[in-house]
C-alpha cells in the first residue's frame, strides 16, 4: 500500500514538473514575446484614452516653459542666439533649465540695478532668455523643479538672464514695469560657464548693439539671415463624438452621465448636474460649473497653472494641428479666492495675435475649473514660405516709435499672414 | 490514466524544447547575417571592424530616476560622519560632517571635500575609490587613474551605472593628496526609479547604420571601428529629476562617439 502511495506521488510531482517546465518553456517561445508585446500595447492604448483629467498635477508643463528667444553670450563676445519657433530655442533652454532652477530657488533678495548693469551682463558670459509674457518666478521655478526664495515670491520676469561674474552666478531680470533686478545665486558658476563655452557666437546681436537701434528696446535679439515664415490656414476643428468626451473629461465633467442637447444655432450644450459645458460652431467652447467647492482648500500658484494647463491641453491642444499652447499669464482674484490662467496659440513658435483677448482663459477655485471660454483653432501650416522684412529693418522701425517689433500670426480670416508687429519692448 | 497524462506532457515539452531551440538558431543566424551585413557596409565606406566587436546587442529601455534627500542623506553619513544639514535652497543641500563637507546639488553634481587623513589608500587608489563610491550607495564602472599634470598628485574617475550599464556622462573624479583621498567631484545619478519607459530605442545594427549616415555626409571620419556599447546619457531638465535616455558608445579611432538610441542624434557633452 506504502509503496502504491509513493508511487502515486511520484506520478502527480512528475506530472507538476512537467506542467511547470512546459509554461517555463512556453514563457521563452517566440510566440508568447509576441502576445506579450500585443496585450501590453493595447493596455498601454486604453490607459491613455482614459487619462483622468487634471488630476496628475506633478506632470510639469514642459511646452508652456518655453522661452521665446534664448541667447548664450560666451566669454569671448559671441552670441548664439536663437528665436521663435527653432529646435535650437529648446536646446539651448533644455541645457541651462537646471541651472536656471537652482538659481531662482537659491537667489537671494533682490536688489534693483539700472538698465546698464543688466546689459552689461548681457556683454560677458551668461545666457538670456526672453519670455512670451511677463513670467512669475514661483512659477517658473516650480515649473523647473525648485521653490521660489521668499524674495522672488511676487516678481515676475519677461526677461532673464543668468550670468557668471566674479565666480558667482547672478540672476537678472526686467519685470513687466521694466524695473530691473539683480540677486546672488549658489547655482554652480563653473558648471555654467563650462556650460557657455560649447557655444560659438553665430551672428545674432542685441539692439543695443546696433547704433541705428537707439530708443527701443535695447534688449531685443536679431538674428542674421533671411526671415521666413510659413502661411498658416486657421479652421474651426470638427469634434467626433469620442473628441467630444474628451473635452468634457478635461474639464472634469462625466460624459457617461451628461445629457446634451444642441440648439438652433448649432451649438451643442452639454449638462451635467450644475455644470454646462457649450460648444459652438464657431469653435467657442464655455464651461460654467457655478458651485462652490466646499471644501475651501487652498490652491498654490503652480498648481492651479499646471491643472489649468492640463486641462487647456486636453481641449484647446489636442487639436491646433500646427499650433501649440503657450502661457500667457495668471491673475488670482482675491475676493473670490480664485485663479485666471491664461494661454494663447503660437505656430513655428512664433505667437497667434487674436482680437479678442487670450485664446485661452480658465478660472480655478480650490483645486477645480469653475469658468473656462477657449477659441478652438486648428492650424496648418503650409511648406511654402513668405520671405519677411529683415529683423534690422523691422527693429528700426519700431525704434523710431520708441518700441520693439516682434513677430505674429495675426488670426481673422482663414488664412494667417506673419508680420512685424510694434510692441512695448 | 496518470501515464498517459505523463506522456502527453513529456511530449509537449520536448515539442516547446524544440521550439525554443529552433528560434535560437534562428535568431543566432539573424544576428549573424545582420553583424555580416552591417560589417559589410562599414567596410564600403572605409571602416574596418575589430574582430571583438560585439555588433548585435539591445539597448536598455529609457527610465527616470528622481533624487530622494533622505536617502542622500543616509549615505552622506556613511561619507562623512555625523552631519548637519543645510538647505541653500534651489535643491541645493550643503552637508558638514566629522570628517568633511559636501553640497549636493538638484542636478546631481556632487562636490565633496574630506579632512585630511580620513580616507587614506590602504595600497591600491582604485579599491579605495570603490569602497568610497559605495558608501554613497553608487554602481560604477573605472575609467582611469592618472598623475594631474598640474600638482602631480593622483586621481581617479569612475562613471555610473545603472543595472549595469554606464552611464557615460555620470562621471565621479576623485583627487588624492599624498596616499588620502581629499576631494570627490562630479555628477551622480539619483536613487529613485520613477518610472521606466518600455521602449528600447534602436537596437546596435540601427545605430551602425545611423553611423554609417555620419560618416558619408562627411560629420564624421575613423578607419576602425573598435567596438560598440549600449549605455545611458544623463540629462536633468528639471531639478531633482534626471532622464537616462539608451545611447550607444562607438569607439572609434577618430574617437568616441554617443548615439543616441531614441533619435539618432549624436549626443555631446561626453565626460
């Protein structure tokens, strides 16, 4: 009998060997790497269809960061300067972001400098970078990783410039008064001037370096060479009916529980609970969600860009075809205790001028969108290009108003012409 | 009943066996005619390959690593003693402890300095350096050891590793005076794996064929292409993150190249 049992057992062990090596060996089959692969992409494609909307506020912004002009001023004079819409804008911010991030979250407290110090700094080894729009710094050193110093906490900058001078590196910057300010940094001055030495200058000059450019803005950057730009078509994008659930997602309504309904006009009106979400045929999207959060949580500055950001991604982004979203600024409103985020469009890197306002506006109370009004645009940009007044001449020009020129896409009609526009500087 | 069970299950594993068999073979053939291939078309632009080359090889799937300050901490401990720590803000932390100081840095630059005397050589610089490295919780792989032409003193460096394969632009220097270590400078990598990209990038033969590209629009020349590696380059775009993007090393006698193996791109910066 003793012997029948073991025997037995020996049977079954054997037969769960057997089991175990025939999945161990179908586990290093070709064919099991394919399935694999096959059911690891279709999980991965599901995953990002239903990407929760705005809820993973660690996810930084990188495209929104994105300078407008970034020049590297080496040792010896030269400046590689690069502008718009070039890959090289992004290299080179790509390459200095870190540095750029420990200065703002080690800089000290601020002292104000006249404009001569700030382009003197310009003149010796440092890297310069020029903002869509006036940039908070508690922003952008979130956006970059570090913590404002208190003494940031409040400024913004349209223009910085982080330089090495005396084995210190130093934080400029022009706030959106065109006020200037110095602060010492514990950035690695020998990192960054190690780092400014892989660059030779390739032309690029500021306008203070042009007699001819007296009176505008001295900081302006041309660059040598022929100036082109694409023809751009603007439309109004067509949703399909996933695209649709999608935007209600991103501004945090259910599309499973919505009802719609669409009016004579053609505007289609989506309702859930308190929330409206309309959207018209012009490309206008408004949402309302009139409800007070009760939980009154606070919202930091960072925070409520990022989830705006997200959530304009997710609508305004997701179909601009050539364009992308670039910030355009952030307000907080304290009587309601809420924050204004706003985005424009941009083409080549190159901003989309609209007359009626931001493209972009979203309104945040405690960690939720309460208001939101997006002009939806889709863009093409077609192969072809338009030869443009040389950057010399544009910023003479504008100099002779006593102002700077950059360039635009402005939007009205189906097709989009770029131009040189006066600014402020 | 049971035999029967037996004998179906010793068949299907003889039949997967030979399965797997056959697709090594198969792949080992594939590897062989895409390294003959690959060899071939050096050859045609002037390239000779060294027989040791290894030409068929995958590289490591893109991950990111994040800094986690309690655990610098701990090993800067085990570096330095008992420590006081003080933030310089911008993620920038400078370290004092019993036998030196040091200040790490969001974009994992290290710089540390020791008391004299504390890390002596006990016969060998190069053990030394690696029971130092380790302590700061750090893989690496030697580079070299040398004389500093300017004080005649001896040096080390070492490049991270992550599973293994280097990172090549993490590079930690150590400088000694007389028989003790006395200064530690460069960049780490970071403790934390956040997440992994699932992708490889392109494999060894992609990026030969990348660097035949190179070398017919003339960006770059050699006549002996040594061998190739997969690795990974470091950037830190964002302070205390840092991306470990796959990259191929090709050594060359025109010099070292670094490909990268998400887009091709030649990467700079090399250590």
């Amino acid at each position: 009998m003793n012997e029948e049992k073991l025997r037995s057992l020996g049977r079954r062990s054997l037969i769960v060997l057997l089991l175990v090596t025939a999945v161990l060996l179908l586990c290093r089959t070709e064919y099991y790497a394919g399935l694999r692969e096959s059911i690891e992409g279709r999980r991965s494609q599901r995953l990002s269809a239903a990407a929760p909307a705005g809820t993973a506020v660690s996810e930084r912004p990188a495209g929104t960061v994105q300078p407008m002009a970034a020049v590297v001023n080496t040792e010896s004079g030269g400046h590689f300067g690069t502008i718009y819409g070039e890959e090289d804008v992004a290299a080179v911010f790509q390459r200095f972001s870190a540095d750029l991030g420990e200065a703002l979250g080690s800089a000290g407290t601020p002292a104000g400098i006249a404009e001569e110090q700030f382009v003197a700094a310009l003149s010796d080894c440092s890297v310069f970078l020029r903002f869509y729009c006036p940039q908070p710094m508690e922003l952008l050193a979130a956006w970059l990783g570090a913590e404002a110093n208190g003494g940031l906490v409040g400024c913004s900058a349209e223009l910085l410039c982080l330089s090495v001078a005396q084995g210190k590196a130093l934080l400029y910057w022009r706030d959106a008064d065109g006020n200037y300010f110095c602060s010492e940094t514990a950035a690695s001055s020998e990192r960054l001037r190690s780092r400014i030495a892989e660059y030779n200058g390739n032309g690029a000059r500021y306008a203070y370096e042009e007699p001819l450019l007296n009176g505008g803005d001295s900081c302006g950057v041309l660059l040598a060479g022929v100036r082109t730009a694409r023809t751009v078509r603007c439309t109004v994008p067509q949703y399909s009916d996933n695209e649709t659930d999608q935007l209600l997602h991103a501004v945090g309504m259910n599309s499973f529980i919505s009802s719609s309904y669409t009016e004579t006009d053609g505007t289609r009106v989506f309702v859930s609970g308190d929330s409206t979400l309309r959207l018209s045929t012009a490309g206008v999207l408004l949402y309302r969600n009139p409800t007070f959060p009760d939980d009154n949580g606070t919202m930091t500055l960072a925070d409520a860009a990022t989830a705006a950001w997200q959530a304009a991604e997710r609508c305004a982004g997701a179909c601009c075809g050539d364009g992308t979203l670039i910030f355009s600024g952030i307000s907080f409103s304290e009587s309601q205790n809420s924050y204004t985020v706003r985005f424009d469009y941009a083409v080549d890197g190159i901003p989309v001028h609209a007359s009626s306002g931001s493209a972009v506006e979203i309104v945040l109370r405690s960690g939720r969108i309460i208001q939101a009004r997006m002009r939806l645009f889709q863009f093409s940009a077609a192969e072809e290009t338009v030869t443009l007044l040389p950057d010399l001449q544009a910023f003479a020009i504008a100099a002779a108003e006593h102002a700077s020129a950059q360039l635009c896409y402005s939007a009205g009609g189906e097709t989009m012409n770029c131009d040189w526009v006066k600014t402020d500087g | 009943m049971e035999r029967i069970i037996i004998i179906i299950l010793l068949l299907l594993n003889l039949f997967l066996l030979g399965v797997v068999l056959t697709d090594r073979v198969q792949a080992r053939r594939g590897e062989n005619d895409s390294a003959a291939s690959v060899t071939e078309v050096l050859l045609d632009c002037g390239v000779s390959v060294d027989e040791d080359a290894e030409l068929v090889q995958t590289a490591p799937a893109k991950c990111t690593l994040t800094r986690s300050k309690e655990q610098e901490e701990t090993a800067v401990q085990r570096l330095l003693g008992n420590t006081s720590r003080e933030d310089l803000g911008g993620n920038i932390i400078y370290y004092r402890g019993t036998q030196g100081q040091a200040v790490f840095r969001g974009s994992g630059e290290v710089e540390a300095l020791f008391s004299s005397g504390t890390i002596r050589t006990r016969g060998n610089r190069k053990k030394t350096a690696e029971r130092l490295l380790k302590k700061l919780g750090i893989r690496t792989e030697f580079i070299e050891e040398g004389i500093n032409s300017a004080d005649g003193e001896a040096y080390v460096r070492f490049c991270c590793c992550r599973e293994d394969y280097p990172v090549f632009n993490a590079v930690l220097h150590l400088d000694y005076s007389g028989d003790s270590v006395y200064m530690l400078t460069g960049t780490r990598i970071f403790e934390t794996a956040a997440e992994t990209d699932g992708a490889a990038g392109m494999d060894s033969v992609s990026a030969l064929l990348r660097f035949v590209e190179l070398l017919r629009n003339g960006e770059f020349s050699c006549t002996c292409l040594s061998g190739i590696r997969p690795g990974y380059y470091l950037s830190v775009l964002v302070s205390g993150e840092s991306t470990l993007t796959p990259v191929w090393q090709l050594e060359t006698d025109g010099g070292t190249l670094l490909i990268n193996a998400e887009n091709g791109r030649v990467e700079s910066g090399l250590a």
